[in-house]
C-alpha cells in the first residue's frame, strides 16, 4: 500500500464530503494534491498542501479550508492526527496499524517490492550525450557502463526490456542521459588511473583497484551530469564514512539482527502477532517512511535517467538503520531484540527484514552485492 496514494485518495474524498455537504463549491475544479515526506519530527509522518491549493477558487482562507478538511480527516481510519501548520499546510500522522498494514504488505511483495508492469514489456534503449552540447571529448566508458547498467536495471524492474548496447552521442535512444566528461581521481593509488584516456577507462580497470561494488557505486555517487572525483581512499575506507561500506555494513547488520533473533526463538514474523508499539517511536517511523517510499524512487530515477536518486535513498535508509540500532544500544526499551517481549522484537525484527530487503534489492538494482557478513 503507498501511503501517498492513500492518503491522496483520502484528501480527495474528504474534499468530496465537504462539497456534498455544501461548505465547498460543488463546481471546484479538480487540482493536484501533493503529499510529501514530512522533515521535521514531532511534525507528523506526511504533509499535504490541498488547503493552500483549493483555498483561492474555494472563497477561503487556506488555513479556514485547512480546518475543513482535517476535521473530515480526524475521522479517517489509519489517521491517527491532523495539524495546521503555517499558513495551512496539513500534516498528517498514521496510526501505528497503518504503519503496521504498509509493513506487511511490503514483506509479502519480498524482491517484488517496488516492481511493475509500466514498461509492458517494451523494449527500450540508453543513450548517452555530453552535458555540454558543444563538447568533442570521449564520455568516461566507466560511467557510461555503471550508470547504464544501473539504469537498465531499473528500467527492467518496471517491466521494460531495456538493451544494454548503450549508445554514446545518440538521438534515437528511448533515454538519454547527459554524462559529465570531467571524471578525476584523488588517492594513494590516483596515478594509475590517471593517465588512461577516458574512453579506454573501463569499470574492470578501476574494480581492479577499489574492488567491483566500490566502483559501481562510485560512479554514481554524483548526478549523471555532474563532475565527478572518485576519492580511492575514501572508497577502501572500512568506516561509515564511506558510503559504499555504511550500505554494506546496514545489509550485514540487518542480517545478524534477523539471525540473533531467529537463534533466540525470535524467528515469527506475523504480522497478526507484532505489537504495535514498536511502531509508534520516531525513529522506527523514520525507517517505515523511508521504506514505504522505495517504489516511488526507483520509478523517479527511471522517469529522469538518474540511478543517483537511487543511491541516494539507499544511503538515506542505511543511515537511518544505523541511527536506530545505536539509539537502542543506549535505551534498552528500543532494542530490536527483547526476549521479556516476544510481539514487541516480532514486529521490530520485522522492520529491520523490511530493511534488509530494500537494502538487497536497491543494491542489485545499482549492480553492488549485499554482504551478509562484514569480514
């Protein structure tokens, strides 16, 4: 269930309410409705800006029609509280058993999650332009491959059939992505890859010095059109300050809380058993946002030829996971595992496989493994 749509719908039908009832216009032409993540905490899981847009042809004060729709929304069920915020934004908490039903209905879809049948089979193919129109210099083969490969399998995950012939200066493509020509290097190692001419760089060379995962994600670690300076040392670095080894280490850490929760009788997974609760702390609604949110970025990426938003995300959702896990280690009542609670750590060991799994799927999605273990 995409808490967006849903609540999109749920808006709408309140509007509609109002209308029937006569306090709106009855001719009210239709307007898109935005909802959005929420940024602050203690402001709500979701923001929505229909009061701002329907205020002005209503006759109204936003922050009036903002009162209007959420005393249909109070009502709702999965709502668990409106706010007016500013000039009449509408934010809006779900109840932990929203939370809960998303939970779920992400763990049934398993490495489904965030596919589609958009592309209905269609075959599609990559091209690749300069960013700069005027340019005559050869694009960086290494992303070319990494950021095509990417794509292609985001692509495919949408049901297209994308071709991984990617093309270099072509018009006729499906996609075309303009590629930064500006790829550099800084690094102990930096020199031997320094002198090789961009179109004779490919991924297997620089995977021979920073490893595959490393240079796949490397390359995506900047907008498609962006310069791009691969720090080596940064890349070889066994700390979170590596990108590509805090992805790495979520994975792993995901898997060991699942098999240290499995090995202590923990290894239920119900949803008709978890507890609630676990659901209702800022931080594990923090990560179900986040999850609940991965369709819609493998689908935006794709619209916009960018696996960077992809990256992005991943990155987003690891370090949330980290957060969480090392809140827990200082506030024994949010630890994933808890052998006084068997419903409680059932629902928490839930979202951390709900983690695990984007985590495996985002990852091969962008061409990187995901290590179970951190050897």
């Amino acid at each position: 269930m995409d808490p967006i749509e849903w609540l999109r719908r749920g808006v709408q039908d309140a509007i509609a309410s109002l209308q029937a009832a006569g306090r709106l216009p009855a001719d009210l032409a239709p307007t898109p409705i935005g909802i959005g993540m929420s940024d602050q905490e203690g402001r709500g899981d979701f923001t929505c800006n229909a009061a701002l847009m329907l205020a002005r042809p209503a006759g109204m004060t936003s922050q009036t029609l903002a009162g209007l729709i959420a005393g249909i929304l109070e009502d709702f069920e999965g709502i668990a509280g409106v706010e007016i915020a500013g000039p009449g934004f509408l934010n809006l908490s779900l109840a932990p058993g929203a939370w809960a039903a998303m939970l779920a209905a992400v763990l049934k879809a398993g490495g489904s999650y965030g596919a589609s049948e958009r592309g209905r089979s269609r075959d599609i193919t990559i091209g690749f332009r300069a960013i700069d129109p005027q340019s005559t210099g050869a694009l960086p083969e290494a992303r070319r491959e990494a950021v095509g490969t990417a794509l292609a399998n985001m692509l495919d995950h949408l049901g297209f059939r994308a071709d991984r012939r990617f093309r270099a200066g072509s018009e006729k493509a499906d996609v075309v992505v303009r590629l930064g020509s500006n790829l550099r290097f800084q690094g102990r190692d930096s020199a031997i890859l320094a002198g090789l001419p961009p179109d004779g760089l490919d991924l297997s060379t620089i995977a021979g010095v920073i490893g595959d995962d490393a240079a796949r994600l490397g390359m995506l670690m900047q907008p498609a059109g962006a310069p791009l300076l691969l720090d080596l040392d940064l890349l070889l670095d066994r700390s979170h300050a590596n990108p590509v080894f805090d992805l790495h280490y979520a994975h792993a850490r995901c898997c060991a809380l699942r098999q240290q929760g499995e090995g202590r009788g923990h290894g239920d997974l119900d949803a008709g058993r978890w507890d609630v609760r676990a659901f209702e702390d800022e931080g594990a609604r923090l990560i179900l946002r986040l999850l609940v949110l991965y369709p819609s970025q493998i689908d935006l990426g794709a619209r916009r030829g960018e696996p960077y938003r992809l990256l992005q995300y991943l990155c987003g959702l690891a370090g949330e996971l980290h957060r969480q896990y090392y809140r827990s280690l200082g506030a024994p009542h949010l630890r994933f595992i808890r052998d006084d609670d068997r419903l409680l750590t059932g629902a928490r060991l839930a979202l951390v496989r709900g983690v695990e799994m984007v985590l495996k799927s985002g990852l091969g999605l962008l061409g990187s493994s995901a290590p179970d273990e951190m050897r």
